[in-house]
C-alpha cells in the first residue's frame, strides 16, 4: 500500500498543531485525538482497499522489427467498488499509449498501447503494474502481475521486398536473359512458331511436319538446383553499418535472395555459423519454405567469436552432396581470417559454384571521399580499402564470384548475380 498526496496533505496541519504545542500545552490534547482519528480512518481505509485485479495480454505473436503493432490489455477484477486505475506494462520495446489511467468496474476494462521493438529475436514481456485507489483515496495499492508472453519478432522482410527491390528484379532479368548461352538450357518449357534467329538444332521436325510450319522448343531455366546460404556469425559481423549490424544486413540479403531462389523452383537452404554451427537448415523447395527461413534464424545473432570456417566446410560436405550454389556472406579486416576464407572457397570450388559476398563498411568509404577528412585517417582508410581490394580479387582468382557493395546496394548486387548464374547455366 502506497500513500498518496491526499493523506500527505491531511497530515499538514497536524504537524503545524504539533508545532504549537511547544508554546500551548493544552493543544496536545486536541492534536492527540486528531491523530487518532486520522489513524482510524486511515486503518478504515486500508482495509477497504483489498481488491483483487486479473490482467490478461493480447497480441499477435509474430511481429516485424521497427513496425509498431498493437497490445491489448484487459483488467478485470471479481469486486463490484469501481476502482480508479494507473496500469504499466513492461513492455520489450518503445511504448505508446502507458502508463494508462482509467476506472475499473465488474464489467472490466480494455486498453489498447502502440509498442514497437527495434531489435529482432524472441522478446519476453514483463510483469503488469497495476495501482488502484483507496475508497476515500488515502492509499494505492499496487499490484505486479506476471503474464507471460513472448513476441517473435522477425526482420522487416516485407519492407525490404518492397523497397524497390522488385523493380531492380525486374530491370535486371531482362538483360541477364539476353546473355544466355546458345544450347546451354536443358529445362523443357514449350513449342512456339519459329522466329528468325531461332537455334535450328531446336526445332522439332514432328510438329513441324503436323502443323505445316517451323515450330521449335523453348528452354527455360533449370530449376531443382541446390542454392546454400551460409552465414558468418563471428565477431566482424557484429559491426555497426548504419542502424543495422553487418549480419542484420548480410541476413536480410539472404532472405531476399532466397525467396527469389525458391520462386525459381530452386531448393534453398542455410548454415549459420562462427566456431560451431549456430543453425542449420537443409536445403528445400517450395514457396512456402520462405517462412521456414525466416523462423529458423530470426532469433541467430552475431557472438564474439571468430569464424570456424574449415568447420563450416566439413558440416556442409558431410549433408551436401550436389552440386550446389553456396552464397559466403562474411566480412574480414584482417590476414588470418582472410586467408581461411581463401581455403573455405578453393575447397567450395572443387564441388560447388561458391559465391563470397563482402559486406563493405561505408564509413571507410566515407573516410576516402570526404575531403574534411585529416590525411593520416584517410590513408588508413584508403591502406584498408586497398586491402579488401587485394582480398577480393584473391577470392576470384580461387574460383569463387565476388559481390560486394555497401548495405544499400548489397542485396540488389546479389540478387543479379544470382540471375546470371542462372541464366547462364553455371551450375
């Protein structure tokens, strides 16, 4: 039981009474039955304020990082004395809408706040204050509530989808086509008229011959391919890019680039990794898997340990058999890591199509065009581009395809590489 300012403010004048009977002794008579009775109707009144409160939390379960949804709370309490509430909830995010006061009846009450988390993974609720007034309103009483509750909060991937990453998809898809190797498709898909500059080896002379004119096969795409995400969780990838972290940024890339990959009929799958394998999720067609992708490393986040990458390799080679697609997403500033890269992807390359995607930092790259900047900080700057540079062009000359590019341009640069491995029949 809390006192309120209505009893701090009773007790005033006994305490300037109090202060009179240093000069008056015949106050003290009246100021002791003041207090007694001040006593008795405070005792009175926390004893009727016994009430009993239920609280229950509502919400979807599922939730994107940085959109606010909605909570709702309802009190109930078995007491027909209308109560005077104040209600907190302790909330894993940015709130609006609390605390909340209102009145409390048999009928119960219903409250709707605005909460908003900013980081994804699975976010536990507190506990829910609730204070009420006293009948005469001497007291709160105070009440934690424990309502377990926990949001799944996943990256924003609809935010991601829609931010003009369709349109790149769709401009890029059309010249990628056009380079496709004569008599490289193998994927049946129909018979059509033939048009000048048709590939004569494609023409089928039966349909011809039935329907009286040149008629020849289209090839699309090959798809059932294997397509293997795998993701560096180590120390480098927990660096702040922006509002995100490298892995927040490699992470969403790879999401992207798998629903992608899963709406071309490919098979797609993930290893999340650092000194030991943090999540793994075989490789699986359908449309429907994209949620799977989304649910098995929602909640993975980057630790402080270095990359295990000769471990990464075993792992995939020990459930991966075909010839597959592996995507490397990692980033490395220094020559060891660098170097167990290297043998990552000359090992990938004996079996597999490796694609190294290097999540640059645009504040090194701010540091070489800003000429605010101080010589010496520049030339480390610029020491440490060269080097990634170096890096990079080491990795192609293994065997791997190199995408690089700052967080903005990683998944778009990604996503085209994808397509031209696919157009021009790599795997």
């Amino acid at each position: 039981m809390i006192p309120t300012r209505r009893l701090v403010l009773l007790t005033l004048p006994l305490l300037a009474l109090s202060a009179v009977v240093f000069f008056v002794k015949s106050a003290l008579a009246p100021l002791l039955a003041l207090n007694a009775v001040l006593l008795l109707v405070c005792l009175l009144d926390w004893l009727a304020n016994r009430g009993r409160v239920s609280v229950e939390r509502s919400f979807k379960p599922v939730q994107a990082v940085g959109r606010p949804f909605s909570v709702l709370l309802r009190l109930s309490t078995p007491g027909r004395r209308r109560l005077s509430v104040r209600v907190v909830d302790e909330a894993p995010g940015n709130t609006r809408g609390l605390p909340y006061v209102g009145r409390l009846d048999a009928v119960g009450l219903e409250h709707t706040y605005e909460l908003m988390v900013t980081e994804r993974g699975a976010h536990a609720f507190g506990v829910v204050t609730v204070r009420f007034g006293s009948p005469l309103g001497l007291f709160e009483g105070q009440r934690r509530i424990v309502v377990d509750d926990i949001v799944r909060v996943y990256p924003n991937f609809a935010q991601l989808r829609f931010n003009n990453i369709h349109n790149r998809e769709d401009e890029r898809r059309a010249p990628v086509r056009a380079r496709r190797k004569p008599g490289g498709e193998n994927e049946f898909e129909r018979l059509r008229p033939y048009v000048r500059g048709d590939v004569y080896r494609h023409i089928d002379w039966r349909a011809t011959a039935r329907r009286q004119e040149l008629v020849t096969r289209e090839f699309g795409q090959e798809s059932n391919q294997n397509v293997l995400l795998l993701l560096d969780c180590g120390r480098m990838m927990s660096a702040k890019m922006g509002d995100l972290s490298a892995f927040d940024h490699a992470l969403n890339a790879a999401l992207l680039v798998g629903q992608t990959a899963l709406r071309h009929g490919d098979r797609v799958g993930m290893l999340a990794f650092d000194d030991k394998v943090r999540a793994w999720l075989p490789p699986k067609a359908g449309a429907r898997n994209g949620a799977r992708l989304i649910r098995g490393l929602y909640d993975v986040f980057p630790s402080a340990g270095e990359p295990d990458y000769a471990m990464a390799f075993r792992y995939l080679a020990s459930r991966v058999k075909r010839r597959s697609l592996v995507v490397l997403f990692t980033s490395i500033v220094d020559e060891a890591s660098a170097e167990l890269a290297h043998q990552l992807v000359s090992a990938l390359a004996r079996r597999h199509v490796p694609v190294c995607v290097w999540v640059r930092d645009p504040d090194i790259e701010a540091l070489l065009h800003n000429p605010g900047v101080d010589p010496y900080t520049r030339g480390a700057a610029a020491e440490i581009a060269g080097w990634r540079e170096k890096a990079l062009a080491d990795l192609q000359r293994r065997g791997a395809l190199v995408v690089g590019g700052d967080p903005e341009a990683l998944t778009p640069n990604l996503l085209a590489s994808y397509l031209e491995v696919k157009a021009r029949r790599i795997l």
